[in-house]
C-alpha cells in the first residue's frame, strides 16, 4: 500500500536552495493516483458496495496527511507558503472557498484537502517558534485520527464508556503530580486554558456565593479578583463572561522578571476591602506567556489563606515541567491551590486541543454546574450513573480530548515527558547563552530563563550608535514587525513578537517542539540578522 505519493509542488516550494533530505522510499515510491474525477461522495459507505473506493479514498487522504508529516520534518522546506488573506478568497491556482450548490468530485476533494495544507503554517516545523504550541507528535496525530472516527461525546457512560474511564485515569494522575491526595480532587477536559481558567472563576464564586447559580450577581456583593500585570487575558475575559467586570479584576504589579509581587497583592486586597468589595480570588501564574515567568506561589497561598481567598494557579504553559524532576521545583506550592489549569497542548506537545481544569474540591463541579437533562443524565439506568460526567460541566457536547494525550503518555511515558521537557528548556539556555555573545542583539532582561520563554531584540547597524532614548526605541520599535513581515514572505522561519509595558517590540521565542535542535536556533539568529541588516 503506497501513502507516499506526493512531490514538492504538493506542498509549496522549499524554503532554501538547498537539496531536500529524503529518504529514498519516500522519493521512489510515487505511484500515480487513483482517478477519483468521477466519484462523489455519495459512492463512499454507507453506500451499498462503496467499502472499495471508501478504502481507496482514505488511503489517498493518508498518503497526503503522510506526506505533509514528512515535509514538516524537512529543514529545507517552508514553515509557511504566506498569502495575503485577499489572494486566498479570490482563489489562486484552483483553491477556492465557495461553497458549492452541486456536489464535487471526490478529485476536486483531494486538491482542497493538499491545498489547504499547502497555503497553512507548518507548526510541526523545527523552525516554527511562533506559538507556546508547536511541534507534530505522531503518537498524538493517530490518536486524534482514532478520535475523530469514533465520533462520540464525553456526556454520558453510555456512548463514551471507554473514553470516560480514561478521562478518569488521566485526572487522577495529573492531580497526583500536582501533589493533591488520592482521595482529593475532580476535574475535566476542556477546550482550552481560557475556558479552563473560567471554570476556576466559576466555582471559585459557587463555592462562596452558591445562591448566585439561582439568584445571579444581583444577590451579591460587588466581587474583586486579582492577578499580575503579567497573567493572561483569558482571566479579565472570563470576569467579563460571568458579570464580574474587568473593572473588578485587580492587576496586581510584578518585579522586573515578570513575578507577582506578593507585597503588592497585600496592598491591593487591603486597598479593595476600604472601596467595599469583597475579594475572593488570586489567580498566579506558572508560566507568564511573554516572560515564562513562575509567581511565587508558596507566597501566595500563605495571604490567599489569611484571607480566606481561592487561589488558582494557571499553569497552562509552565504544568508540563511538573513532568521534570529538573524543573518541576518551579512550580513549588501549587499542591496549595483550590484548582489549577494545565494544558498539555503546550509543552507536554499534545495536539491541539487538550486542556485540563483540575479541582481540589471533589463535587464542587457537579454542584455549580448540574442541571440534570432528564433525557440524558436519567437515574435509572442500568450502571453507575457516576461515570455520567456530562452535568460537571458548562457544555453539553464535549469533544474527546483525552485519548491522544493517554496514548502519547502511554508511549513515551512520565519520563518520557520529563525528558522532552528538558530537552526545550536546554534549547532556551542554548539560545539565551548566543545572545549572550552576539553584540547585534540584547537580552530584554538579563536573568536566565526560568521556562522555555527568551525574549530579545535585534538592533540593526543602525541604530547600534544610537543612545538610549526616544527617538531609538520609537525606530526599535519598528524592527520586528518588520522583520516578521519579511520572514512570513519568505516562510523560512517564523517567530514571535510583541512590546510589554514601556517596553517596545521585541521577539519572544518560545521552544515546545522536542524536533528543534541547537541548528535551528542558530538559523534563527542568522535569518533574523539577514532579514534585518538593511533597517
């Protein structure tokens, strides 16, 4: 059975002149489609005899999933073939976004299917460093893979029994290496940190205020929540979804390398309670998203409990390096928290989506959240009713997002992790230490870095005589966007940039992808100077 049937031009030009490192089976093995002009989807199963070309379909779809796997782990071939988002909707080389009123060929299906990969972002790249998610972990395509044709709901027992009971398996575990007790703690999937965060809130306020579920924010006092300058968005969104207002969510000042300030969060506590409002919520972070920065968390929890607070830690990016026993001191004190969020999407290198709010109050979800749908969630059914999870949570369908990460933990296991973890963390110093040597960049702060996060600028010759002042930061300011725009047009790497506070842009390079070695990152830093050297 041949899946390696497409060339370069399948996928875009390469990035480099360079000749492509290809196995010979991968180059020799080409044989000519099979011709699905005149097949329709209405020929494939359940049609009556369509097993044959349903079979030959999906092996056609395989060979162009597989081919795409293999050129994402080229080094000469582009992290992205870029097009304006004009060019896509107008169409170019017969890719189109219409939808159309007849059915197309099962042909027609298989070009949308190359082309859509083709004008995409290879995230599998090693040189795509762009996101806190990266990197294509096969273990983990082929879960998702037997995910999406199983095709069922984590609702109830009764259609998820054997994806439920992994669920289960997968939160104990996560709530062991957090340090909760056996008999402690719940916890569910979710689609994404920022709904994983909301949970916190969530119940965090039910857990206080149980009447609001009835009564609403009305019957209660005006709420205050706190976290640091440096936490993610999702915690002022979230206090916006649940009608706490952003007006009530205070952002408490960090030090220089991005840690909350536990002092600070004192004063602001204090400084609530005098206007009126009632708090009752921290949100720390372990692993700030631009510095990768770890909040004192034992601190924390030493106010939150003399002030009777919830203390949630969002670890969506830094609870993979509870996986290392190099790192996991890091996240010290987070078996303290009432809940925690982790997202294995990030560096445990799970595909997205996989995110897991964890609970240390065990029936704190099932009260806040259950309605009880009598034509789902029936008491008399013929097993224990327990396993039906579905009233936990805000959703009522929820995608399995489970087994890809049991099938990767089972693979590689924990050590497995801590190694990969490991290896992104030395990629860092790796890159921390170059910058340290080259005069063309500077380090946005000098500390080595705590997480897989490296934050610097490029300065052009041109501004190298410069001195510290305006007029050089509003020009530095102008660098990295630049340099983005032209490493999109050339799609041979791709990298992050922002400003922060009063600081201007600079690149934030963040490593997740185990398939990233020291190389890449001195291209990295090549590219970037070659891009750049004319600013």
């Amino acid at each position: 059975m041949n899946f390696l049937k497409l060339s370069d031009r399948d996928f875009g030009e390469t990035a480099s002149t360079d000749k492509p490192k290809r196995s010979s089976e991968f180059s020799e093995r080409k044989l000519a489609p099979a011709d699905f002009s005149g097949i329709y989807s209405n020929d494939l199963l359940p049609a009556s005899g369509g097993e044959e070309m349903t079979r030959g379909f999906l092996q056609e779809l395989v060979g162009i999933l597989l081919g795409f796997i293999c050129k994402s782990n080229q080094r000469s071939s582009k992290v992205l073939d870029f097009h304006h988002p004009h060019q896509l909707k107008e169409g170019l080389e017969g890719f189109s976004l219409d939808l159309p009123v007849q059915p197309e060929t099962l042909e027609q299906l298989l070009v949308d299917c190359r082309d859509t990969l083709k004008y995409g972002v290879s995230t599998g790249h090693p040189r795509f460093f762009n996101q806190l998610s990266s990197g294509l972990d096969v273990i983990g395509v082929a879960g998702e893979w037997l995910t999406s044709t199983a095709n069922t709901n984590m609702f109830t027992y009764e259609v998820s029994p054997v994806f439920l009971l992994i669920e289960e398996a997968l939160l104990k575990k996560m709530r062991s290496i957090v340090g909760w007790a056996d008999d402690e703690g719940d916890g569910l999937f979710c689609p994404g940190g920022t709904i994983s965060n909301l949970y916190s809130i969530l119940l965090a306020r039910y857990h206080f205020y149980p009447e609001v579920k009835t009564r609403g924010m009305g019957a209660l006092p005006r709420l205050a929540m706190f976290t640091s300058e440096h936490s993610h968005y999702s915690i002022k969104k979230s206090a916006a979804v649940l009608g706490i207002g952003t007006e009530n969510v205070v952002v408490v000042k960090c030090d220089e390398r991005g840690k909350i300030i536990p002092a600070a969060l004192e004063t602001s506590i204090a400084t609530a309670k005098e206007k009126g409002l009632v708090p009752f919520y921290v949100n720390a972070t372990a692993g700030t998203t631009v510095y990768g920065a770890f909040d004192p968390l034992n601190a924390i929890a030493d106010i939150c409990d003399t002030h009777t607070l919830w203390m949630h830690v969002d670890a969506a990016w830094g609870g993979g390096l509870l996986m290392s026993d190099r790192h996991r001191m890091k996240l010290e004190g987070i078996e303290r928290a009432c809940s925690v969020t982790w997202n294995p999407h990030k560096m445990m290198g799970v595909p997205l989506q996989c995110s897991a709010i964890l609970v240390k109050k065990r029936g704190l979800l099932q009260e806040c959240n259950k309605l009880g749908a009598q034509y789902l969630f029936q008491t008399d059914k013929p097993y224990d009713v327990s396993y039906d999870t579905g009233d936990k949570s805000i959703q009522c369908g929820r995608h399995v997002d489970v087994f890809k990460l049991w099938l990767m933990w089972k693979a590689k296991g924990s050590d497995g992790f801590g190694s990969q973890v490991n290896k992104c963390l030395e990629n860092a110093e790796y890159l921390y230490d170059q910058l340290q040597k080259r005069t063309e960049f500077e380090l946005v702060f000098k500390n080595k870095p705590e997480h897989s996060n490296v934050c610097f600028w490029y300065i052009p010759p041109s501004l190298r005589s410069l001195p510290p002042g305006p007029d050089r930061d509003r020009r530095l300011h102008q660098v990295a966007p630049r340099i983005k725009g032209r490493m999109m047009e050339k799609g041979s790497v791709l990298i992050g940039y922002q400003p922060l506070g009063t600081k201007v842009n600079f690149f934030r390079c963040v490593f997740s992808n185990p398939a990233t070695q020291q190389e890449d990152i001195d291209f990295l830093l090549d590219e970037i100077c070659q891009l750049g050297a004319d600013l």
